[in-house]
C-alpha cells in the first residue's frame, strides 16, 4: 500500500513534522476540505456518521449529557493545575490552598473553577438523570447503560465527598467526620469499613492521604474508563432514544442528517455557553473557605455537604440503621432494577410516559409535597415512639415502626393511585419515582435552609 | 485465529473437550484466587497505619494531678488526651470521651447547664456521660481512670464502648474506703 503520494523533501520543516504525527491519505492538507475531513474522521470516532434529525431537539436532551462531560473535562484541567500547589498533609493543607488564593497568580480562579465545576457537575449529572428517567430512555436496548450512568453519578458524589476534605477546615474536616461517622451503624461490617476509610479511629493524617489517592487516581481513572463505556452504549443503541408524543408510533425515525456540523456545533455551542457561565459565576463567586480545621471544636451547626443533607435530615427521623443502610440500599436496589422490570407499555421516548403520566406524577408531586413537611414537623414535636414504647429497643421504635408506617402509606398511594386512574405499571412506577424525588428534595431544602443552631427546626431569614 | 482451533476441537470431542474443561476450570480457579489475594493485598497495604505514639498522646498514660487537687462535681478537659475527667458528687472519677456517639463531633462540657451538649445535632449527656437527650445512642465512650500513690491517672490507649453508665465505670479513690472501714 503505498501511500506516500507526497515527496517529503518539497514540504516545510512544519509540514514534514506534521506527516510524520499523521501520516497516510489524508495528506497533504492543505484546503478547507481536508482539514474538514481530517477533524471529521477524528471526531466521527465517537459518533455515528449521520444521527435521526429528531434527537437534535434541545428539548430532548436539554444539553445535558453533554453539559456533564464539559464540566468532567473542566475538572480535569483545573485538578491537575491544584494538584502542583496543593500538599496533602494535615500541616500543611491548609496552607496550600491559602497561599495558592494569596500569591499564585488565578490560584484562586482555578480554585474557584473547580470548586463550582464539581457542585455544578453534581446538579447536571442529576438532571440529565431526571431527562432520562422522564423520557423513559432506560427502556430496552439502553437498560445497561442506565446501569453505568447510575455508576457513574456514585463516581461522581465520591469525588466531590473526597474533595470536601481537601482544604481541611472546619467545614472540611467537620463534614467529613459526620459522613464517615455514619459508617458506624452498618452492621458488622461497618466500623472496619470506617477504620479502613479513614485509616485510623479518627479523621486524620492518614484520612487525607485516603482521600487525596482517591480523588486524584482512582475515581479520576474510574471516569475516564466509565465515560467512553457510556458513549459507546449511547452509540451501540442506535443513538439517542427519538422523542415522541403519546400518539406517535415508536417505529418512525424520521430523517437521518449529517453529524458534522448538526450536532457537533449544537454541542458545542452548549460548551462554550457552559463554559463562559462558570467562568463567570467563578469570577463572582468564591469557594468557601472556613478556619483551619480545630479537632476540638465542632462548629454548631455541623451539616454534611449539601449533597447528603437529604440523608443526614433523615437521621434527625430514622434509626440510623433505616436512615442509612436500609432505606438507601433498598432505594439502589430499586433504581439498578428500573430497566428490568416486566413494563406493560412502550414508552420509551414519551415524556412522562404518557398524557395520564403527566397528571398522575404531578399528583404525587403534591401529595409528597404535604405530607413531607408535616411528617418532618409531626414528627419533631408530636412523634417521640421512643417514649412512648420504654423498654423497645430504639432500632423498633424509631427504626421500624416510623420506617413501616412510611411505607405502608407508600403502597396505600400507589394502590390508590393505580385503581383510580387505572394506570399501567409505567405510569404507577414514574408516580412512585416521583414521590420519592419530591421528597428527598424536600428533606434536602429543610436540611439545608431550615436548620439551624443545634439542628432545631427554624425559618431562614 | 480462534477459528481453526474451534474445528479441531469438533473434531475430536470426546477427551479433548474434558480436558479443556478441566484446565478451563483450572485457569479460573486460579483467576479467583488471584483476585482474592489482591484484594488481601489491597486490603492489608491500606490497613490502619500505626502512628507512633508521643508523650501526652493516644496510647499512652496521662496524669491527672493528686486527687484532692481536683474538687468535686467537676469535669475538666485534657486536651491532649482528648477526654474528659469526670469527678462526680460522691468523690468517683470517670475518664469520658469527647467524641459524640451519635456521629463523632466534639462534646463541650456546658457548666452552666451541667451538661454536655452537642453542637452538632444537639444530643445531651449528664456528668457521668449518660444520654439525656438523643440522637445520640449511647452514653459517651470511657478510658480507664486509676489511683496510684494518690495521683489520678488515665489510661488513654483504649476507648472503651458502653451502652449506658453502669457503677462499675467509676473508680473510687482509696481513702473513701479508708474512711469506711477506719
Ligand atoms: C458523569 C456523569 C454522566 C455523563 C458525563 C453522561 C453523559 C451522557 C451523554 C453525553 C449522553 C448523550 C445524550 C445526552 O446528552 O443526554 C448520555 C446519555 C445517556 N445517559 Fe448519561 N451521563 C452521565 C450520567 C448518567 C446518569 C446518572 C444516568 C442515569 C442513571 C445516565 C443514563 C444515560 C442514558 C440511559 C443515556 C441514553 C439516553 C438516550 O438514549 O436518550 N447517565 N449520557
Ligand atoms: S454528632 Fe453529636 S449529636 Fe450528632
């Protein structure tokens, strides 16, 4: 195969260096055309060549998908930068992280950048999980790759869980002894899992370089293999799921158009758009950065990050062994079942499932939307089993009895719900899902907004 | 390449497939024990690393000072040794934790309230580390208090998990049975 058409002593020294990093057809490049086809090539890797018209609606996809590699990749860039000036040692952590926001020149921009990328990647990674779950695209053949995204949004709260600690102050290393505190409830296994994480009884010394291995090698590994794993099911399905009304028949695809430039530019004006807004908001914003960490004083209040406060709320109400292990771990067994459940319909594509979707998941938006507040608020001054019943052990009185009463108005909602509007197990599952969302996001709000000194309920002002 | 192979394998079934299946099994079993070493390894390399103890620090015995130095119905904090020494009306000693039971924060000792009092989510505990309000599950962790020629000492090394205050945790100063016997 000779393909050598070029002679390479008619190039320049630059041309000369450029065909031994490509060599092969495609030189030489010298018009628009070539260059277009060699960064199509490139980027096709990825990508189909032509994608259903349909999926390009912004209205699908809300740029999402997209929106969560751009910030993974801003992370990167802004990790490795921090990684030069930040020391993981208890002495000298803190330090660091002053001196890079004092004398490095955009060491506090970059921090900044980084600190708002991976609480926004959080955001972003849940809503494109809510587009998901609405638009029913985990349906056949994308069950897995509902799987991996589920993997990847743990890769993606680990990383900001071990970040937190980084800077070690008092918010930092407060957070962090609450959140591994939790460890200690799970049964048997529990505190050698606490001891292995922490690496010692305490938070400390050897708690950060955990941490710090963590979140600079292992998780960042983890993503760069889960990412393109995600892709390539994305592309294996035949693309994205097409977007339909109730009415319209799945079977239709519509019109195939070129990927280059339909949907590379559409991503990447998403990009730039993203892009401009972080660095703004970082420009405007700076991350929080509290006294160094004191072992011997703990804040009042001491909250988790925002991001288990729906957790660290339920523990002001359950057993820790419901608040932590059985409710979560019956809430992941449920989201890895979602794909495989038996469904009578299809409804892959259809937003919210189906005209009667869109009414019943707005019903039991509301109804958890009452019944969440005056649970919390019956149960912080009227409930107290654990007076009422003296002599039950506490994992009865404030684990199962609260826990079974819970779930028994669950399973009265959705028998109610399913009877009344005769609804397809689609439908009464997305109304579940619903109830569930509305009210971790609940317990999230008052968690974060309506807790104050002491963790007594209280109104923000 | 995997093709030809296949072929000469339908061949002959018989024993060249048993045998196959038998180092098929042979390679995964040893694949398992593979990983569970690693995972051993993995394990044992992140194990808990030992800090060495300094003078005053973990694992190690604090003075406390002369029993009559310290009165009654008091608590004072011992900042290095992370405790509390607890003297309650009857003239007993406890050496309590001032890690929370319910998720590990610090315990400050309210004299005003005579209570500890977390900041965290506000669970309560009496002057001999009993609960008196939860979240928290447990009365707050002891150390072992002992009196040796007069002098209180606190043996830091070990926390001790207790559910709930029992007599036992209190270590009485010899003179008191002194008194009582004399
Ligand atoms: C770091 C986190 C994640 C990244 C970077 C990511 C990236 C992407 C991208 C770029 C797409 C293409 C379509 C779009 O833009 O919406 C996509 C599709 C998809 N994602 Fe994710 N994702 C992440 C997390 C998740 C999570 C948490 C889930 C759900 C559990 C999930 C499930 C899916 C599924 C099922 C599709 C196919 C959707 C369809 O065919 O319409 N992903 N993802
Ligand atoms: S850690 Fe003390 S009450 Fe939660």
């Amino acid at each position: 195969m000779p393909q050598h058409e070029v002679i390479p002593e008619k190039l320049t020294l630059f041309q000369r260096i450029g065909h031994s990093i490509f060599p092969g057809k495609l030189r030489p490049v010298i018009d628009r055309q070539g260059y277009r086809r060699f960064f199509n090539t490139l980027i096709l890797h990825f990508r189909p060549r032509r994608v259903p018209e349909r999926t390009l609606r912004f209205t699908l996809t809300w740029g999402l998908g997209g929106m969560s590699v751009v910030l993974v990749s801003m992370l990167f860039g802004t990790g490795v930068l921090l990684k030069f000036v930040y020391e993981p040692l208890p002495g000298k952590a803190y330090e660091s992280i002053l001196y890079l926001q004092r004398h490095v020149l955009f060491g506090q921009l970059i921090r900044n950048i980084h600190h708002w990328s991976g609480n926004g990647l959080i955001i972003v990674a849940f809503l494109h999980f809510l587009r998901v779950f609405f638009t029913n695209a985990f349906h056949s053949p994308r069950q897995f790759n509902w799987i991996i995204g589920l993997g990847l949004f743990f890769v993606v709260l680990c990383s900001n869980l071990t970040g937190y600690l980084m800077p070690r102050d008092q918010l930092a290393f407060w957070a962090v002894t609450i959140c591994t505190g939790m460890l200690e409830y799970v049964p048997a296994a529990g505190p050698w899992l606490q001891n292995l994480l922490r690496g010692g009884p305490e938070v400390g010394p050897a708690t950060l370089s955990n941490f710090y291995a963590v979140h600079t090698a292992l998780l960042p590994a983890l993503l760069i293999i889960l990412m393109p794993f995600h892709f390539w099911r994305v592309r294996k399905a035949g693309g994205l799921v097409i977007p339909r009304t109730p009415e319209e028949d799945a079977e239709i695809r519509g019109e195939s158009v070129e990927t280059m430039p339909n949907l590379i530019l559409r991503e990447v004006v998403v990009a730039l758009v993203l892009f401009a807004f972080i660095l703004v908001f970082s420009m405007l914003f700076n991350a929080p950065l509290e006294s160094q960490a004191n072992p011997g004083l703990s804040p009042n209040p001491t909250k988790a990050p925002w991001y288990f406060v729906g957790i660290q709320e339920m523990l002001m109400h359950f057993h820790p062994l419901f608040a932590f292990l059985i409710i979560p771990v019956l809430i992941i067994v449920a989201l890895l079942s979602l794909p495989y459940i038996d469904y009578q319909a299809h409804t892959a594509g259809v937003w919210f499932t189906s005209f009667k979707g869109r009414r019943t998941a707005l019903i039991a938006a509301l109804a958890a939307t009452i019944a969440t507040p005056l649970g919390i608020l019956a149960d912080e001054y009227i409930i107290d089993f654990a007076a009422w019943m003296h002599g039950v052990p506490a994992s009865i009185s404030n684990g199962l009895i609260p826990f079974a009463l819970v779930l028994a108005a669950i399973a009265g909602f959705y028998i109610m719900i399913k009877r009344r509007y005769s609804l397809t197990n689609n439908e009464a599952i997305q109304a579940i899902f619903v109830l569930f969302l509305t009210a971790f996001l609940i317990l999230t709000v008052t968690g974060i907004w309506f807790r104050g000194a002491g963790m007594r309920l209280m109104w923000p002002l | 390449m995997p093709k030809p192979q296949k072929q000469h394998c339908n061949d002959h079934p018989g024993e060249g497939s048993s045998r196959r299946s038998f180092l098929n099994k042979l390679w995964i079993g040893l694949g398992i024990v593979a990983v569970i070493e690693f995972i051993g390894i993995v394990t044992a390399f992140l194990r808990p690393r030992k800090t060495k103890a300094k003078a005053g620090d973990f694992g190690t015995i604090i003075e406390a000072g002369p029993v009559e130095k310290i009165p009654l119905d008091s608590v004072t904090a011992f900042v290095r040794g992370r405790f509390y020494l607890a003297r309650l009306e009857d003239g007993g000693f406890l050496a309590l934790s001032r890690k929370c039971t319910h998720l590990g924060c610090t315990v400050p000792w309210v004299s005003g309230e005579k209570k500890f009092i977390c900041p965290c989510h506000s669970s309560a505990f009496d002057i001999r580390g009993e609960v008196i309000s939860p979240p928290a599950p447990r009365a707050l962790d002891i150390y072992h208090v002992f009196i040796e020629n007069n002098i209180v000492k606190v043996e830091t090394g070990r926390r001790i998990k207790r559910t709930e205050f029992r007599a036992e945790h209190v270590t009485y100063p010899k003179k008191r049975i002194d008194r009582i016997t004399g």
